[in-house]
C-alpha cells in the first residue's frame, strides 16, 4: 500500500524533468540563443559532446575493411595521390598547410599528420568512406571504391612517419595515375561508348 504513492512521486519527478529539459531545449532551438557562426568557438561543453559522440560512434562501427597489414609503396603512394587531391586543402600534409579557407570551419579540420595516430585503419576507413556529419568532413564512398578508400587509409596511417620530402615523392609520383583514372568517379560513364557518338545530324 505504501509502495504506490512513492513510484507515483518518483514517476512524475521523472516526466517532470523530462518536460523541464524539453521545455530548455525547444526555447534553445527557437529563440536563436545559440549562437550558429563559425566565427565563434563552440562552448566546450558542446565540443565535448561532439567530439566524444563521434569517437564512439566511429569506434563501434568501423570494422570489416580488409587493410594491408604492410602496405606497399604502391598502394601508400596511390592514396598519397587521392590525398593531395581530395583531403590535404582540410588537413594539410607533411609541410604542406592547410587551406586558408579551411581555419574557418568548425570543427577546424584538424593537421591529420598528428591526429592520424589517434586511429586505426579500419576507423580512417570508416571516416574516410561515411563522413562526418555536422562537421563538414565528406563522405567520400559514394565517390570512390573500397579498394581507393584503402589506399587512402594507407597513406592516412602512414602519415605521421612521413617527412616533407617524402610527402612531395609520394605525390609527385601518384599524380599520373590518379590523373589518368578521371571515371574512377563511381557514377558511371558520363558519356556513351565512343562508337555510339554520333555527329549532330545538322
Ligand atoms: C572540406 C574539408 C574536409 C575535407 C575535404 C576532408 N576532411 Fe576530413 N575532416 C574534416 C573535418 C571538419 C573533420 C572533423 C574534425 C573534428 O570533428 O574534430 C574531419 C575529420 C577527419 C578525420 C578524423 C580526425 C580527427 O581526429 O578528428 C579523418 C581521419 C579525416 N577527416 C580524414 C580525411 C581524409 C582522408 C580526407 C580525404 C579523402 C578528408 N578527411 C577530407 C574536414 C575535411
């Protein structure tokens, strides 16, 4: 008999601050109090949660990407050449900065040289194949295979050994064949095969 009333307070303690905490958070959204601009930093709080949410989340998902144990030159240089192309305007590289249109984002997308040994291949896999969202970093699998994400994440883990020099050889010497493989864009041929062209009938 006694046990009613008391799951009764605590159950409308419970919706009561449930109802508190919706009330803050609908004012939050609709009165503007959170300041969106970039040109601010976000409160630490929110940084944190953020930040924490996407370690997680990448840590409890990534998985299953069949990585080289000891990638080859081959395949470091490939993702070398994919990286100056795709990331390094974000992360920079080996003496090479950033972007300067880059420091304006929030998060700044961060130098990867160093951030990258705070991941496993199959994360930067992960990350580099499905994104981050509300961070301003791409999903690129919809764009590139499994096999170039690979490459990718070659050179990602290879990152924080590598020197200036090394960083020039590597994209240096990736540039032809990643110039010559424009359609590895996985949309599909843009244009008919070259027999269907036919000259406009004019
Ligand atoms: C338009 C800018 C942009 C481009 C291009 C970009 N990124 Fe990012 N990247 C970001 C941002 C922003 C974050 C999130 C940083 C954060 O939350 O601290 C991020 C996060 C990451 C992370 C996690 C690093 C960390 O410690 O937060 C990795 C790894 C990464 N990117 C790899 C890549 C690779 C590889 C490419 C190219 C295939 C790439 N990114 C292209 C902006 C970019």
């Amino acid at each position: 008999m006694e046990k009613h009333p008391t799951i009764l307070g605590v159950f409308s303690g419970v919706l009561g601050t449930i109802l508190v905490a919706i009330a803050v958070w609908l004012t939050v959204v609709y009165t503007g109090a959170y300041n969106v601009a970039a040109s601010d930093q976000h409160f630490d709080a929110v940084r944190w949660s953020f930040d924490t949410t996407m370690r997680r989340s990448v840590a409890s998902r990534a998985g299953g990407a069949d990585l080289p144990q000891n990638p080859s030159e081959n395949l470091v240089a490939e993702g070398a050449g994919y990286y100056a192309e795709s990331c390094a305007q974000c992360h920079g590289g080996p003496g090479k900065d950033p972007a300067e249109w880059s420091r304006g984002m929030r998060p700044e997308p961060p130098h990867l040289t160093e951030a990258a040994t705070e991941w496993t291949g199959e994360e930067i896999h992960w990350i580099v194949t499905n994104g981050i969202k509300m961070t301003g970093m791409p999903a690129f699998g919809g764009r590139h295979s499994s096999e170039e994400i690979t490459a990718i994440a070659a050179f990602v883990s290879a990152l924080p050994g590598l020197t200036a020099d090394d960083y020039t050889r590597l994209t240096g010497s990736a540039q032809g064949p990643a110039e010559e493989t424009p359609s590895s864009d996985a949309r599909g041929p843009a244009e008919p095969p070259a027999e269907a062209i036919q000259p406009p009938s004019e």
